[in-house]
C-alpha cells in the first residue's frame, strides 16, 4: 500500500494542507529522508497530521507513519482501514490495556523496519487557547528513543494548527500555519536530560514562531 500512501498525500494530502493550512516550513534541513528517526511535535490538531505528512520530500513519504491512538481512529471500520492502509497510522492503545501490555510495540516495530515516526508527547490534542503553549510532555518518547539510540528525535513546532480545526470542531477554517523543525535530540541514558532537552528544542522553536495572521 505504499503506493497508495504516497499517492494520496500528494495528491489529495498535499493541496488541502495547502488550502487550508498554506503551511511554511522553517528548518526543512533537520527532516530525515530514512528512518529509524522520531518526529516529536506538539498537538493542538487532526490537522496536525496532515501538514507533518505533507512536508517531507516525496521518496520519505511511504516510510512516515504518525503513531494515533487505537480507540478514536480504529473504532469504525472504514476509518480504521483509511487510517491504517492510506494514512499509515500506528495504533496505539490509550485505554483497556491489559497489564504487562506494551502500548508502545507497534511503534517499536515500527522504527525497526526504518520508518519515520510521528509522535505527540503531550498525549492528546490541548484546547484552542493552548495553540501556542505547550502541555507537560509524557515518557513514551523517551522509552522509544531509549530502544532506539541511534535514531535522531526531532522537535517539531506546529504554529497556528489549533486555529485552523480547534478541539471539539469538525469543519476546518483556513489560516496561515508554520512548521518549525530544529536540530535532532539524541537518547544519551537518562530520561530526565533527554526529556529536558527535548522540551527545551520545542519551547525555542515557538520561541521563534512568525507571528500568524490573527496576531497583532
């Protein structure tokens, strides 16, 4: 189905991103080409997936997966197929999980067979007056870079996604978004520093936000 992944996002992915979302991309140098490699980014948005999907180049695409929770997007069957087969998504479990069950193993499995995965360490989409701010990031990214050392984990900043389809919303209103990509963070063998730095890349990529349209 890569084929179809690839065929998709370009031509159907790419032109709504940039319809709805006229995404920039700042820093485009950091974004891997192959994987192993982890995509950390805030989550304010489902529009959030589409613009990092739509912003690598075309021979990275069948290998980027976003790693999605199981019991929002698998719940109905068409849209768990859409989502698995054509958006690529990884399942991951958020709740029911039967103990000693690794939540994290499709992912895993995932940065063994190369891929480039996208992950959200705040958990869950934060309202609309959070787009700019950004929530307590949680462990499972650093247990990802602890199985997988060598793969770089690039913080990513989304501006403006949160005002283009706000939480609780269904219909998207076009805005002018950035990406802000910045240099890689690397598992060195304790999670606290790990954790740290990656906070530290993201807080300075907002920090370096352009202002957006509705900011005076």
């Amino acid at each position: 189905m890569d084929w179809l992944r690839a065929a998709f996002i370009t031509l159907v992915g790419k032109p709504l991103a940039r319809l709805f979302t006229g995404t920039d991309v700042i820093g485009r140098e950091h974004l891997p080409v192959s994987g192993p490699a982890i995509i950390a980014a805030n989550h304010a948005s489902h529009v959030d997936t589409l613009m990092l999907l739509t912003i690598f180049k075309a021979r990275a695409i069948p290998k980027v997966r976003p790693a999605a929770a199981s019991d929002y997007f698998l719940k109905d069957p068409v849209v768990g197929w859409f989502s698995q087969k054509v958006i690529g998504i990884i399942p991951v479990a958020r709740d029911r999980v039967k103990d000693g069950e690794d939540v994290l193993a499709p992912a895993r499995q995932a940065l063994a067979d190369g891929c480039i995965v996208i992950v959200f360490p705040e958990g869950t989409r934060r309202a609309e007056d959070a787009d700019d701010d950004l929530g307590r990031l949680k462990n499972g990214v650093a247990r990802l870079a602890e199985a997988f050392p060598s793969a770089p984990v690039i913080p990513v900043w989304l501006q403006g996604a949160g005002r283009v389809l706000p939480k609780g919303k269904v219909i998207p209103v076009p805005m002018n978004c950035t990406v802000l990509a910045g240099p890689p963070v690397f598992w060195e063998g304790r999670r606290t520093p790990f954790m740290d730095a990656l906070r530290d890349g993201l807080q300075a990529l907002r920090d370096k936000a352009p202002p957006q349209r509705w900011d005076s």
